[in-house]
C-alpha cells in the first residue's frame, strides 16, 4: 500500500495543504483557505486602531487552516489517515506571537482582545523600526561580531525589535507573556504537545548561532535593562535541528485534522527555506529564488562568508552540512498587485472584461508588447522597503521617466523590470564576497503562472532560469521533511537528499537570456545602480523625511 506525506504552508494571506506520494512524489490534491482575518494592517477585528507600518494576524486562522485543509485534501485524494506517515509545516518568518505557558495566545483572553501587541505580528510588521535601529547603533558600540552574520544589520522584521516593541508599549504584557515564539513553532506545540525551537528561525531570525549560541547577557542589558533575561524568560527551549522529529499528532489535533494520533510531525521550517528541496537542489552555487509577495532567495555554500545586506548565513539552515544563505526583497507580487487595484484606468478594466481577459494577463499582454528600453522609465522597488541588501524599510518606491504619454503597461513592465533588477544586485552581492551563484531556480505563483516576467528575469540577471515543478513548492517542500520525520523504517526517508531526489520537481521548461534584450537592460541596470546608490545610501534621504513627515501627520 502506498505512503503518504502532507505538507502545509502558511503564507501571508492564506494556508495550503498538499498530500504527496512519498514513494514518488506525485501530489495527489491541494486545498487552500484564506484566513478569515487575513492581514490586520489597519484596525483589530473588535475596531481598535492599529499605527503606521503594523501588520497581525490571528492565530486562530492557522487552526482553521488545519481543521479545512488537511481533511480535503485526504477526501479529494481518497486517501486514508492510516496511510499518512508524516506531516511537515513551513512559516514566513519572522512571524512571532507572546504566548502563556501552557501555548494559549494573549490574544485569545479576553483582557487582551483590544490589545495590539497580543496578536502575531506578521513578517512584514514593521512598525518596530527604530528598536531594530538602535539595536544595530548598540551592537556596532559593543563591537558585536554577529552583525556581520547578517549583513551588517537586523531587520526591524525579526525578533528581538518585535519584542523590545511589546515591552516599551506595554511592559505587563511582556512580563505577562511566558514565551515569545515564530507561528510556525506554535502551529507544533498545538499539534504535538511538544514545545520546539527551530533551528531554521533561530537562526535566520533570533541571532542563534549553532556554535556560539544567542548574544550574551550584556548585550541586552545594553539595549534595555529589562532585556537582560531575554532568553532566558522568553525563549527557554531547546533548539531543534531541521529534519528532525517534532513529535507525533495528539488525539485534540487528530480530532481537528482527521489525521492519526501518532503521526509523526515535523520540526517546522521556513516558507523559502524549505523550498530548496522542491526542487532538488542538492549543494552550492544554486540559488532558488521563491517568488510570491515578497521574494527570498536562497543559496547554499562549502563556506561562511560574511556577505553586506544579506538576511543571514546560517549553518544547516537550509539542508544539513551547507552554510545556508537568505536574502530577499520585501515587494514583488505586491508591487504588481498594487499597481493593478490602485492605479489602471477604468477602460482597461472595461477592454479586459469585454475581451473575457482577466485583467492581469491582459496587462501582461500590452506589457509583453514593449521592447526593453522602450518605455523610458525606470523604478527603483522598495515599494515595501529594501530588504537586501540595503535592510532599510524607511525607504520608498520611485518611478523616473514618466511624460504625458506613458502608458499603464509601461508602468507595469517598468515595475517588473526593478524587481529584477533588485534580484542581479543580490546575485551580485553574493558573488563580490565570495558565494558564487551558478544556477538560478525559480518557484512561487509568478514563476509558475507569469512567462513575460520569467523571461525579463532572465535577461536582466543573464543567466538560464529552472522551474520548479510544483505549484506548491513551500507545501511540497514540508511533504518531504514530513516523510523525512516519519523515517525509513515507517515507508518514508532517513536522508534529506534522499528524499528530495524522489519527491522533488523541475518543470521541463526552461528561461535563457536574449543576447540582445540583456544589452540593453545591462544600460538600464547601470542607471539603476546610480539611482539605488544615491537614494539607498544616504546621498539623499529624502524618501525617509517623506515618511517622517507622513508619520507625524498621520499622528496629529
């Protein structure tokens, strides 16, 4: 009887689950649900208000995505939990919520309904701006080696900001907390009663080290005195390595699944991370960029080089046995969301719709009809901030070149074109510092649904660009850690390389670069490098008194 493994993703704005022939990694069915909250960036279900730059989300959307998904996908496979061997889970990251002893969010009490720092604050919560600036100014005065580690500066996305945040806004709700955890972890400890840490967010995230360990004491102490036991009272439990064995489902989560008691779960892991085994990368000098919202990219190495701007470096943080590396931008298919919903005009909703287009293909096609160059535009993507390599969220998008005569889909295609532009700076970056990039693979919706941008992509960074196979890559990639957990012994795996080289997925297809569009784009790179330099680096700072300005509008 043939074995099975789900895999479950819990991305920005909804959670998927797909169930996996372990013995030759066919996926059988998908579901997915959005969360009924989805992204809480104006106001609390209840209408409290929330500032500039938050975003949350409701931890009782993540059960829910468990409770709707995992059954459907068993009903639409006609399989039976007894054949599920193995569950695996991947997050974004940094995606972090206080939580009681006993794993019970503030948020579910009721004294904390109304209380913004209660709910998880979700990656792209950055209202924690300046603790993770004056984080950086005290680690550079104390002389910390572990900025280095991660590109010189820690993001205001990752966990130390976050929860200096909750302690200046509300210190009794931080002593109140007895942990300060990823989403991902607690989505375990809810399905196995077993409280883990892992290793992949601890490390990219929370300043762990596996040789080293966190900073020390001083170190928080600097930052506020109150800190100074960080570790200790918040994040009191063990690291636990990727591909390992969580523990196995309870009865209450076999009973919200459908699954076994006894199932073996996974050691959660991040979105993109987990990703690289979808597609059968195996060592270094691949990068896989996982393309959706936002874009990571991830890149394995023999060596721990110190690299400007990256997200981290991280040993066995991607697979076992390689330094992993992340880096990432912070706006990619929000970018182009956002063009479309705010700014076409209503004929090319009407044209789309009298055509039965949906308006983004039929964006794509006036876009797909430009040369490169041919707009005269060019735009710098920090639309959400710049993740890599300039960390930097206080920095704005930009568009130069526009006249009376510019049209949509130049926009749109100028939008595109900066984004990858944004990915050959990272590429580049890595290559300077000594992490070569050899290959390129590409997952996530735009790679699997968007050939115009694929194809810009390719042309912009020059190189041939592979596609995963799967429509779910995180998903996949969390169905193989879940047949890795389960074991050999158990009909699934015992090795990570193993695993992935049956259960893995390339398209066929394949992106080569245009000799003739790259030559011109390398023109246009050249502009954007200068333009990159000037606003990013502190020529002028204009986009950042902008905001300040905004801010103390807004607050008036």
């Amino acid at each position: 009887m043939a074995k099975y493994s789900i895999g479950v993703d819990f991305g920005s704005l909804s959670g998927r689950a797909v169930i996996v022939n372990v013995e030759n990694g066919a996926e059988l069915a998908s579901a997915v649900l959005d969360y009924p909250h989805a992204v809480m960036d104006s106001e609390l279900p209840d209408g409290t208000k929330l500032g500039v730059d938050w975003a949350l989300q409701h931890p009782q959307d993540y059960l829910d995505v468990l409770h709707e998904t995992i059954p459907q996908v068993m009903k639409e496979a006609g399989v039976s939990a007894d054949d599920v061997i193995g569950l695996g889970i991947d997050f974004t990251a940094c995606t972090v919520m206080p939580v009681k002893a006993d794993g019970t969010p503030l948020c579910f009490l009721e004294q904390y309904r109304s209380n913004p720092n209660a709910y998880v604050k979700l990656w792209k919560h950055h209202a924690a701006q300046k603790y993770a600036t004056k984080l950086n100014e005290t680690a550079e005065k104390m002389g910390e080696t572990f900025l280095k580690r991660y590109g010189g500066k820690i993001s205001s996305e990752w966990m130390v900001p976050k929860a200096w945040q909750i302690l200046e806004e509300d210190e009794a709700l931080y002593r109140d907390m007895d942990y300060f955890m990823e989403a991902a972890d607690w989505v375990i400890w809810q399905m196995t009663g077993v409280q883990t840490r892992n290793s992949c967010t601890a490390g990219y995230k929370a300043i762990y080290h596996k040789q080293t360990g966190y900073p020390k004491k001083e170190f928080y102490k600097a930052l506020d005195p109150r800190l100074e036991n960080f570790v200790e009272e918040k994040l009191n439990c063990p690291i636990t390595p990727l591909g390992s064995k969580a523990g196995e489902m309870t009865e209450a989560a076999a009973k919200l699944t459908g699954l076994r008691p006894g199932t073996a779960v996974a050691v959660a892991n991040v979105d993109a991370h987990v990703t690289v085994p979808a597609v059968k990368i195996d060592g270094p000098g691949k990068m896989l960029a996982i393309m959706g919202t936002s874009t990571c990219h991830m890149l394995m190495s023999d060596e721990e080089k110190l690299v400007p701007g990256i997200c981290g470096v991280v040993e066995d943080g991607i697979l076992p046995g390689f330094y992993g590396y992340e880096a990432g931008q912070s706006c990619v298919g929000d970018h182009f969301a956002w063009f479309i919903d705010n700014c076409l005009p209503a004929a090319y909703t009407e044209d789309a719709k009298a055509k039965g287009m949906n308006i983004h293909r039929y964006l794509r096609e006036k876009a797909e009809a430009l040369k490169p160059g041919e707009s005269g535009l060019i735009a710098l993507d920090w639309w959400n901030g710049n993740r890599s390599v300039l960390v930097d969220v206080d920095l704005t998008g930009m568009m130069l070149g526009m006249t009376l005569a510019t049209k949509p889909e130049e926009i749109y295609r100028a939008l595109i074109e900066a984004t990858a532009y944004g990915t050959r700076k990272i590429i580049e970056t890595f290559e300077e510092n000594g992490v070569p990039v050899h290959e390129f693979y590409a997952s996530g919706g735009i790679s699997q649904k968007d050939p115009m941008t694929m194809q810009i992509y390719a042309d912009i960074i020059k190189k041939p660009i592979k596609i995963a196979g799967s429509t779910q890559g995180p998903a996949l990639g969390s169905a193989i850690f879940g047949a890795l957990a389960a074991g050999k012994e158990n009909g699934g795996y015992d090795s990570i390389l193993e695993a992935e080289q049956v259960m893995g997925n390339l398209k066929d297809i394949e992106y080569h670069p245009i000799p003739e569009n790259s030559a011109v784009y390398d023109k246009l790179y050249a502009e954007y490098n200068i333009l990159h330099d000037y606003f990013g680096r502190g020529a002028n700072d204009v986009m950042k008194r902008l905001k300040a300005l905004k801010i103390e509008i807004k607050g008036k």
